[in-house]
C-alpha cells in the first residue's frame, strides 16, 4: 500500500495526494492524518491535490471527513491546487467541502491555515 | 509508475520521498524536480524523506546527482528527516551530500534554504 508522507511545518501538517489512490489507501490516509494531528497538535492542515486530475464519490466523501473530523479535533483545513475537473465533480456529487478554505496555491493555503483572518 | 508530487512554497519546491521507489522511479523524480525547478525559477529544494527508512546505493546516488544539478540551475537543496538507517548508508557508500544542507524537521530546512546565513 502507498504510504502517503505527511509533513510538519510549523503549526501546519501538508499531506499531497497523488493520483490513483484506491480506497483502502483513502481511508488509511484519513486514519493517518488524523493520528498525526493527535500527536502533533497542529492548529491546521494542508492537503494539496494539484495533480489530482480525477476524484471518485469516495475520495470526495473521504475530503469531506477528514476536515470535520479535523475541525473536531481542533485543526482547520485548507484544499489547495484543485483542478477544474475536480472541481466539477466534487459539485455534481454534492460535496461542497463546507468550512474548508480553499485556494489554488499552497502559499494562500498555508498563509490562511496561520492567519484565518486574512481571507476566505 | 507512482507519481511524486512537487509542492511550490514561495521560492521553495517541496518533495516528499516515500519508500519503495523503483530505479526508474528515482530518474523520473530527478528528472521531473529539474523541469520544475527550470519551470518554476524556484532558488531552493526540499527533499523530505524523514519516511524512507531504507536508502540503496542508486537512490542515494540519485540523491547526490539531484542536489549537485540543481546547483547548476541556481537552486539550492535541503534534505530533511534523515533516519539513523539511511545517514548510516549513505556514509558507508561514501554519499556525503556536499553542499547540501541537511536538518532533521523541515521547518530547518526551510528556514535554511530561505536564509541561508542562518546556519549549517
């Protein structure tokens, strides 16, 4: 199974996903993230999909958790680098990624996860 | 063939390794941080492998060519995260990353790469 690196910059986790992630590799992801928000304590997380070129209902769902479950543990999100594709797709299944900022830059991402005052 | 992706932070490009990466794989990579780097005009290079815990005398040759030809474009490199395991290899294969900054969190090396004054 591909290990999916999580990185720590300062306060920030950033997670960039790759294309052709299957779904148990989603939901291990999902666990990883959340593990890693535990033992970090980090205030935000980044996830970058700006080579993600296609997103299945599952992957969209699985987005979806990762940044409540992470707001419920104290983390904010930010979605950088969506692609139009995806971007359709994630309307048409209904996903709208509600209090998730996004932007199309990891610098924008990253700016809000440590200045939420500053935008979105 | 697993796709690495390239994060762009203000003039750093960040590469996370993971472990598993086949020959052709490491060329791939190398080639595809070159393009960018060229693409991107970025002055700085983060590659992050604090998940690789096994390096081979190849990738840590592929390691060394990276750094020393994104000198010659102007960009300078960090490497990040290093494990007891793979710092042992890479000595004992006589790899000693010249010229590169190496730190154990990425926030260093970031730090490093944006202020290169400011240590190693």
């Amino acid at each position: 199974m591909m290990q999916v690196p999580i990185l720590k910059m300062n306060d920030v986790l950033i997670v960039t996903l790759g294309n052709d992630i299957t779904d148990d590799e989603a939901i291990a992801i999902k666990h990883n993230i959340l593990v890693k928000i535990k033992e970090t304590e980090c205030q935000g997380l980044l996830i970058d999909i700006s080579v993600v070129d296609l997103i299945d209902s599952f992957m969209g769902r699985i987005l979806n958790e990762i940044a409540e479950m992470a707001k419920l543990m104290g983390s904010r999100t930010a979605i950088t680098g969506m692609s139009p594709q995806v971007a359709i797709t994630m309307i048409e299944l209904g996903l709208k990624l509600q209090g998730v900022y996004t932007a199309l830059t990891v610098e924008k991402g990253f700016e809000w996860l440590r200045n939420p005052n500053t935008g979105a």
